[in-house]
C-alpha cells in the first residue's frame, strides 16, 4: 500500500478463480457498495490500473495480475434488491434440507438445482422470499457463496444452474451470453399447436401496462426470440404435452411464444387470463404448467459437458397422470446435442 493524500492506495493481486472476469464485475464482487457511475470516473482519470496501465471496466483480468485501486470515495448503500448478510433469511432445517435435497448435480464449481415452482430466484418488489438469500446453505465444502448465473420465473420449475467459483461464475455466464448453454423444457398447452413441430421466430418487447412485467410479439422495437417446439402428445385436441428449444433466452420468452400461436402455457394466467385454464377443468392444479427439463452446459475446466435432467414438480406429475402423457418420448432435441 502507499498514501495518495494521506489515503491509503491499495494494490491486489487477480487470483486463478477470477481469471477472465470483466475489472467492472471484479470490483463489484470486492466493493458491492461501490456505484457504476463512481467505478467509471476512477478508470477515466486513471487511478484505477491494471499492471500500470490504464483499463476499461469491460477489459478481462487475468490471473497475478495487479489491480491499483486507489482510495475509494463515499460508498453508497448498496443496490435495491442487492442481499446483505443482515438480511438473509435463518432458515429451518426442513427448509435447509429441502433446498440441499434439490441439488441434482454438484462438482468443485457448479451446482445444478430443481428449483421448485413458486420460489422467486431472486428478490424484487414484495418479495421477500427468494433463493439468492438462501445461497449460503448451499455452499457446502466451498469456500466462496454460490453465485447465480441465470434465472427461471418466480413459477417455473426445474433446472437452476449456481457457480461455486469465481471462475466457474465467469465461464458460465459466458456460456449463457455465447447461446452455449442449452436449455431443454416441458410444458403443458391448452390446446394444441396447428403444426406439431416448429420454429416461432417473433421479436419480443416489454409490453405497457399495469400488470407488472410482460412480453409482447413487436417485430419492430423488439429483440428476436427464437423457439423450437414439438409436440409430443396429445389429450383430445383439449390439451398438448409440448417439448421447448429456446434459442434465445428473453424474459418471460416461452410464455409470450405459446401465447402468440395460440396455445397458451396451462395455468398461465398472466399471459392468458381464463384462456390459460381447461373448460372444465378443476381437478387440474392452477399453477404454472412450464419446467426446465434438461440443461447442457460446457463444463468451465473442460471435458465432458455437464448434462442433468429434472424430474418434474408434483403439480406437473399430477397433470402428466391426469392425462397418462407418457415421458418416455419428451426429449425429442436429444440429437441436436
């Protein structure tokens, strides 16, 4: 360290876990109080350095690199919807046992979870309960908090992935971002697509509105979304067993998607209001019929890629019964891995 005005200049070393990740995010996971705004005048005037030069906050660390960071102005609060130590939750044991029962897969930097439908990712307005506050209990023998990579809707089940490393929450992140992680998902649609199998390939854009967050076919202010679909079975043109390819990965995408052909995503009330539920239908649960079945995603030290399937959530199980669809023909993309 040295005295730049009778502050303390500091200077880090870039460990091997942090290796390829952006400055920007390394000084947001060693100063989470520290603003964009207040990151990005360090860098242009120069007192933040890499090895003596002067950086952007996009430029990729590499590991013993040395970080000159000099003394840093008034911290603000952190972020709305960022979590705090004082604010994470004390769970119970059944909840911690729960959440620990979920894990499908877990290796030295990546854990794959069966996020149960109904469990907000993470938190926004009125929601309190959400998993990114419960991370520490799965942190197991690690020695850093599992960070999340991606994110699934507050009521979709189903294949959640979580980095254990730094490293692993770069490389993943990048996986996500270069469309390398392949996403496999089921659902259940009232009524049955027109073709059995397809591409819908309809731009997508926030829709206005007081219903809170919701997408909207806008082929000229939205971003492309691309879908595939098949179909896999059906119940008496009532109701269809449908297999989900997202090539893209827009909010909300696979719900807007099935809505804009005309088959909605049973019990998606939000997108479809009383369309999204069967005429007669009460024996069948009122919730959210959409699950992340499957995720293939390159594993971050190489080798072969990690491969997991979920089993289906017990609203989801009783609606498959319900119907006698059988499971056994639901991966249909197997060939395209």
């Amino acid at each position: 360290m040295s005295d730049e005005g009778g502050r303390k200049v500091e200077t880090r070393t870039v460990t091997a876990d942090e290796a390829e990740m952006r400055l920007d995010r390394w000084f947001k996971r060693h100063f989470p109080a520290l603003r964009h705004i207040q990151l990005e005048k360090l860098l242009r005037t120069g007192q933040v350095r890499v090895d003596g030069g002067r950086v952007k906050g996009a430029t990729r660390l590499e590991a013993g690199q040395s970080v000159r960071i000099p003394p840093m102005p008034d911290l603000a609060p952190l972020a709305p919807g960022a979590v705090t130590r004082k604010e994470r939750p004390v769970l119970s044991e059944k909840e911690v046992k729960a959440l620990r029962d979920a894990v499908l897969y877990r290796d030295g930097d990546v854990i794959v979870l069966n996020k149960p439908a109904g469990l907000a990712v993470q938190g926004g307005t009125g929601q309190n309960k959400h998993l990114d506050a419960m991370l520490d209990v799965l942190t197991f023998d690690g020695k850093e908090r599992p960070k999340l990579v991606h994110r699934l809707d507050k009521d979709t089940s189903g294949c959640l992935v979580l980095a254990r490393t730094s490293f692993a929450a770069t490389r993943l992140a990048g996986y996500f971002r270069g469309k390398e992680a392949r996403k496999y998902y089921w659902a259940v649609t009232v009524g049955v697509p027109k073709q059995y199998q397809g591409k819908i390939d309809a731009a997508l854009a926030k829709e206005a509105g007081t219903r809170g967050e919701r997408m909207a076919v806008d082929e000229d202010e939205g971003a492309r979304a691309v879908t595939l679909y098949q179909v896999i079975e059906n119940a008496h043109r009532q109701a269809a067993f449908v297999a989900l390819w997202p090539l893209t990965g827009r909010t909300h995408q696979l719900r807007a998607h099935m809505v804009a052909i005309g088959t909605p995503i049973l019990g998606d009330g939000k997108y479809a209001g009383q369309e999204a539920f069967l005429p007669g239908g009460a024996e069948l649960p009122r919730q959210l019929h959409l699950h992340a079945r499957r995720i293939v995603i390159p594993n971050p030290r190489g080798g072969k890629p990690i491969d997991v399937t979920a089993n289906l959530p017990p609203h989801m199980a009783k609606t498959w019964e319900y119907f006698g669809f059988d499971m056994k023909d639901g991966d249909p993309f197997a060939s395209y891995v």
